[in-house]
C-alpha cells in the first residue's frame, strides 16, 4: 500500500467530499478554501491515492500552532492513521522558524483522543469549560458597574498581575487558550481589549470582541470568584447588550471557567457547560528532544 502525508491545496477538495467522516454539514467543507490559505495548512493521508485521514493547524500571536480539524474515514478507522497523521504535522509545524508551542483541545470526555495526545507526546495544560450565555441575571444584584481602565500602562500592570505565573494560560480567542507570553499581549490588542476594575482595584475584567459561527462578547477573567464580585456580571451584561445591538445577529458571552468555578454557579444559572476542554501542547525545547 502507498502512503503519503502531504499539504491539500484548492483542487483536493474532491477528496473531502469522498470521505465518510459521518459528520452531517462539517462546517471545514464550507471554510475549506480559508484553511489551506493564509496563518492555516491542512494536511492528507492518502492511501494508495486515496484520502483516509485529513488535519491541520492554524497558526496565532505568530508563536503557537494549534492543531484540528481532524477529520477520518470510518472505513479506515484503526489503522492509527489519525495518530500518525498528528506527529507529522506537529513536526511541521516546528519546522517553522517562529513556532515555539505547538497544541490541541479535545473534550475531557473524549478518552480516545485524549489518549492519542499522550501518544503523540503532547501534555495537559488546563481544563476549562467554554461557558456561554445570553442572560447572566441569575449572577446579578444591581451592583455597581466597575470602572474602565483606558490607560495602556494600567492594562499592562493588570495582565502581569492576572498572569503572573509561568504555568498560566491566557483564553487568546473562543476555542483558544495558549500558555502565557508577550507574544499574547500585543500592544494593539490591549488598546483595543476593554479592561474594567472592580472599587477596590482588587479585581480585573477583560472584554473582547470575537466571532466564530456566532458573535461572542468574549470576557476574560482568571479567578474563581465569578459568584462574589459585585458588579463583575452587570458590567459583563451591559458590554454584552452593547454588542448585540451593534450585531443584530446571534450573540453570546463567552466565559472560559474553570471546573471550581462552574460549581459554584447559583441553581437556575441561564449557562450552556458542556464537556470541558483540555489543552494538550508541547514547546519547543521539548519536541527537540523528543
């Protein structure tokens, strides 16, 4: 049998649509052009001519690659061609100059590709829940709004205090959560991020714009005591029916959580949890030896 790894370009399209992935309206068929162009690869497993297995990566902050978009024929299933298929593009990846970390998510109860991470020597990060709403009353009490910060050098001294740890982890987009460096906290991005701090400048929020299949008021905020700062959900709900009107399309927040704080949510939370997500990854220095 002829097998054969190799970047998939515009005209292998035709071999996605062959494959039986069982997957009904896979949303990489529509984007299929976006992720073969630009800061994404996508990669196939052919055998004898044929697709059995197909990934990628996209690149983000010009540092991390994130592996996805892992896609498998249900004919070839079992032949580790999925696991094969990921060490060769976490090889690839770091054979870009730039590229100090390679990952990936899987869902905490995926144990099949949680165990194909260990395979391919990626280890666990974090576990966070991708918590999404549209009505956070529940956490309300009519407290006070907390106070903008607008000064670049206040947001900086924030994110030192909020990451202060080499072991943190920074949520960059929706769906992307990478060990923290510079690199993360460009100072474009932090003109642009709105930072708010609580009265007693104890406490900091991030709110960020972002959109995947929908529009997310995207908020950042890394302690656990999500149930008892007054005034952090009033000044999350009314950046959130800010952007809704600018959208006028379907919009949520989005607040990655760990499991600690999940369970302190109050009875009657309004919060899709679903599964949390592990982020597996490996850096540089320790693919090298590897």
């Amino acid at each position: 049998m002829d097998q054969t790894i190799r970047v998939l370009h515009s005209e292998d399209y035709p071999h996605l649509e062959a494959m039986d992935t069982g997957i009904e309206d896979d949303y990489v068929k529509r984007i299929f052009s976006r992720l073969i162009t630009g800061n994404n690869r996508l990669y196939g497993f052919f055998l004898d001519g044929q697709m059995v297995s197909m990934g990628g990566y996209s690149i983000y902050a010009k540092r991390y690659a994130m592996l996805g978009r892992l896609r498998s024929d249900r004919r070839y299933k079992g032949n580790s061609f999925a696991t094969t298929l990921m060490s060769h593009m976490i090889n690839e990846a770091f054979q870009l100059n730039d590229i100090q970390w390679v990952g990936a998510n899987t869902q905490e109860h995926n144990t099949a590709a949680c165990r194909v991470m260990a395979k391919i020597g990626l280890t666990p990060y974090s576990t966070l829940h991708g918590a999404i709403t549209k009505d956070t009353s529940a956490l309300e009490s009519g407290s006070k709004l907390w106070n903008p910060v607008t000064d670049i050098q206040r947001k900086k001294d924030w994110v030192q205090e909020m990451y202060a740890t080499s072991a943190s982890v920074f949520p960059y987009e929706c769906y992307y959560t990478f060990p923290i460096s510079k690199d993360l906290f460009q100072e474009h991005d932090l003109r642009q991020w709105s930072f708010y701090e609580n009265e007693a400048k104890t406490r900091a929020l991030i709110t960020k714009y972002d959109q995947k299949k929908h529009h997310y008021l995207h908020t950042v905020y890394p302690w656990n005591d999500i149930t008892s700062q007054k005034g952090l959900w009033e000044t999350i709900s009314n950046d959130y029916r800010q952007l809704a009107k600018q959208t006028e399309e379907e919009t949520y927040i989005w607040m990655d959580i760990t499991k600690e704080a999940a369970l302190s949510l109050p009875t009657g939370h309004q919060f899709e949890l679903p599964s949390p997500w592990i982020l597996y990854g490996m850096d540089k220095s320790k693919w090298l030896k590897y």
